[in-house]
C-alpha cells in the first residue's frame, strides 16, 4: 500500500505561507506522511534570506520543498493591492506545473490540501480522483460573507443603496443583527458587482465546498456558530487552530525542542525584545499594520501623533513600503514626534510578532487585524484597536470588538483624537477589562489544543484521514 503523500500548495502571500508550513510540520512530525510544500520562487527566497525553514524541514526526511514560478516581474512589489495579480499569475503560470506534480503517476500525491482561492484545484483533483482539501487561513467567519455574497447581490443588499454604512446586513445565517455594511469584506464597497475580485470570491464559494473537507485555522470556542454554519454545506470541518499554539503543544508533548522559530519574508529586529525587557509590564502598545497593509504619509502622521498624545508606550513596525510617500519627506518629522519616540518609543522595521505579543511588558496590540495576528493576539491575551485594511480584516475587527469583546474597532478612522481616546481606553481606562477577557478567551484557546480539547481532536481526525486516503 502507499505511503500517504500530501501536496501542500498555499497562497504565496506571507499569511497563508506561514499558517501552511505550521500545518505542514504538524504533519512531518507524524513520519509515515510524506509533504510535498510548493513555494513559488520568490517567497521561497525570501523564506532562505530571512529565516531557518531550510535547515528547520530537513530534520524531516519525510518532508520536500518544490518551487514555480508566480508569473509576475522581479520587480513587482507583491503588497496588497497586487492581490488579484498574484492569483492570476498562479493560475496562469504555476497550475500547469502544479496539475503535473498532481498527474505525475509515480510520486502523484494522495492528498491535495490547496489555499481556498485556487479553484484551479477542485477540476485537476477531480480529474486525478485524488482527494481534495480547501484550507482558507483566513477566519471562518470571514469566509462565511464570501458564501453570502450570491445572495447579499440577489436580495439587492450589495452593491449599497445610499452612503449609510452603518446599516444592518440581513441574509447571512448565524451572523443576524451583527454585520453592517462597514463590516462586510472591503470589495463589497464597490458600485459595480460584475468585477474580478467579486467573480473570484463567488468561484471560490461555489469550489470549496465541492471538496472533501475544509480545514481552518480557528478553534470550536471561538467560531462555533459559524462552524456549525459550514458543516451544513460540507460536513467534513477540520477546525485546528489555533497553529502555531498546537505545533508548540505538539513538540512539548513529544519532548522536542520548542525554541521561537520563523516563517517570516521579512527581516526581523531582535532588539525590540531588548527594549521590551526594559518596559513595565503591560505597559507598550504594539503597534503593526502586517505584511500587506499600506497607508498614506497623512495617516502615519495621524498614528504618530495619537500615540505619542496617549502618553502610552509604543513598539511600532513600519515595514518597508507600507507608507506611501514618506521615502520623499523623511527629514520633514516634527521635533515633538521624534522627541516623544526617543523617551518612550521604539520603531523597528519588522517584528518576530509571536515573542512580541508573548512578552510580558506588551498592553494592547494595535493591528490590521490579519488572522494569524488576530489568533496569535487571542492567545497571548492581548487585548485589540483594530484598523482593518482589505478584504477579510473588515469581518475580524467587527468579530474582535462587537462579538467576541476583545478590543476596540477603528475601521474607517484614521485621526490622532480617536487614536489617542482608543489607546488611552485600551490601555488605561478599561485596562483591566479588556486583559481579564483577552484572558478569558486565551484560556479557550490553549484548552482546545490540549489533550482532548476540540483542535486537538480535529487534527487527530486529520491525520487519521489522510493516511486512509492511499491509491
């Protein structure tokens, strides 16, 4: 019988590329599964500058990397609003490669799990009877506005009527009198319901849930509802996150060394954590907008001025390109932000996030609301400001502030009043507040990946179903 062989194919973005590996680890530590991780080539060379992964996965001799082409120049930056291009660039150029790998009769591999976006995945998969699995690292509860899209067009709830965005979304189960406008994914703004992004997500929800399972990086105590919501569409949920907390309780149960490792595209500053250890405990704020946000040099000023008007401790990551323009007027800062910084400031150029929010001087975690970021804030107990960018982030920061109460929503905002009033309340006048159920819900999910807890037991199911799926 075959050994079980498992293409893994993500999103080359640094989000999914990073909650991918996660799980494709979990899997190598489990010896009799073999792992077949397709980077494209200019992540995977991103992965070899900046961090361990090569050496890291070839302790695993169960475990190889394959490279493709992404389809776009050298030059092109790759941030997010380059999206769309990255994904018709893999469906152009690296699913013919990828559909080979899949047809290839002697190492063809027993399992697809594939990013939820590629639906190029479902025709090649049903083509080679070789099981399926979707796995969006994105929120469910995201993913869930994508499947009501059909619907929210046919009852004429998008494109909007008028400019209220506060108005209540009817038409998505388990999600009644939650969601306004405001809240939904950004691309459902548009005036015009017959572009790319919008056919593409409506692709995606018709795919998914023709494969054999879905798997999601979320835990059953935190999106139960909206897990529930799914298993009427496809039965087969396979909720293990969250990851990063499970491969950690998965190497300490087998006594393997657990050390901070790294699945960044970025170039980490180490001396942050030296600054930290010199900050009272929960005292800084973290402030990131991850690895696809931009903003204008207007709203950086905006944040700058906020936080050093709170008065609060700040470590804040300004990655290189996320703030359009500044490269032009760098030497135009006013004195009193440069002076403010210097007394209690710190800005890096990227962050290792998980030993950030895992320190014990970090307060609250100002964030675009990315899901990696969300989970890794949930299980830290670091309460949230969220200042979604694109996309998915507009579900999560209504989920953190108004459903599960972790935080603060600022989507739509960007002025130094309201930046200063949510840090001051954050941090200071709800302080307790907030970290005693950011605590609360951290419990949750560590619990879940323990011994018997609900990810815990998923991923068994997981493990257990790919070594049946054997040619």
């Amino acid at each position: 019988m075959a050994v079980p062989h498992v293409l893994i194919f993500p999103l080359p973005l640094q989000g999914p590329v990073n909650c991918m590996l996660k799980l494709a680890e979990l899997l190598c530590l489990h010896q009799e599964i073999h792992i077949t991780f397709i980077n494209t080539e200019y992540i995977h060379q991103r992965l070899m500058n900046y961090t361990d992964v090569v050496v890291r996965f070839a302790k695993y001799p169960n475990f190889k990397f394959v490279t493709v082409p992404d389809g776009l120049p050298e030059d092109n930056p790759r941030i997010g609003d380059q999206i769309r291009k990255i994904i018709e660039g893999v469906e152009k150029v690296s699913s013919p490669l990828f559909k080979e790998m899949v047809m290839t009769t002697n190492s063809a591999p027993t399992c697809l799990i594939v990013d939820g976006i590629f639906t190029f995945a479902l025709p090649i998969a049903k083509e080679a009877k070789i099981p399926l699995l979707y796995f969006d690292t994105i929120s469910p509860c995201s993913l869930w506005t994508y499947l009501a899209l059909p619907k929210l067009i046919e009852d004429g709830e998008i494109p909007f009527k008028g400019n209220d965005l506060d108005v209540l979304v009817n038409g998505m189960p388990g999600m009644e009198g939650v969601m306004r406008r405001r809240d939904l994914p950004s691309f459902c703004r548009t005036p015009d319901v017959d572009i790319p992004i919008i056919k593409l997500v409506i692709k995606e929800g018709k795919h998914i849930v023709q494969a054999q399972g879905l798997i999601f990086n979320t835990f059953e105590a935190l999106e139960g509802p909206i897990l529930s919501q799914f298993r009427a569409l496809c039965p087969n949920i396979y909720a293990i996150g969250p990851l990063h907390t499970q491969m950690k309780a998965k190497l300490s149960s087998q006594r393997l060394p657990n050390t901070p490792t790294s699945n960044s595209i970025w170039k980490e500053d180490m001396s942050c954590i030296d600054w930290l250890d010199k900050q009272p405990n929960k005292s800084v704020l973290f402030v990131s907008i991850g690895s696809l946000a931009t903003m204008s040099k207007a709203q950086f000023f905006e944040f700058w001025y906020g936080l050093v008007n709170s008065n609060t401790r700040f470590l804040w990551v300004q990655r290189p390109g996320s703030i359009i323009g500044l490269e032009d007027d760098n030497n135009n800062v006013p004195m009193e932000l440069v002076e403010s910084t210097k007394e209690r400031g710190c800005i890096i150029s990227w962050a290792p996030q998980e030993e950030v929010l895992a320190h014990p001087s970090i307060g609250a975690f100002l964030t675009h609301t990315g899901w990696n970021s969300t989970l890794e804030s949930i299980v830290e107990g670091v309460p949230m400001i969220c200042w979604p960018y694109f996309v998915d982030q507009q579900v999560n920061s209504r989920y953190i502030g108004e459903v599960w109460k972790l935080g603060l929503d600022m989507k739509d905002v960007c002025d130094r009043i309201t930046i200063e009033r949510m840090v001051r309340e954050v941090m200071d006048v709800k302080k307790i507040e907030f970290l005693e159920r950011a605590k609360y819900m951290s419990d949750l999910a560590i619990a879940s990946v323990g011994e018997g807890g609900s990810s815990y037991q998923d991923l068994d199911r997981l493990i257990e179903d790919i070594r049946l799926m054997r040619i």
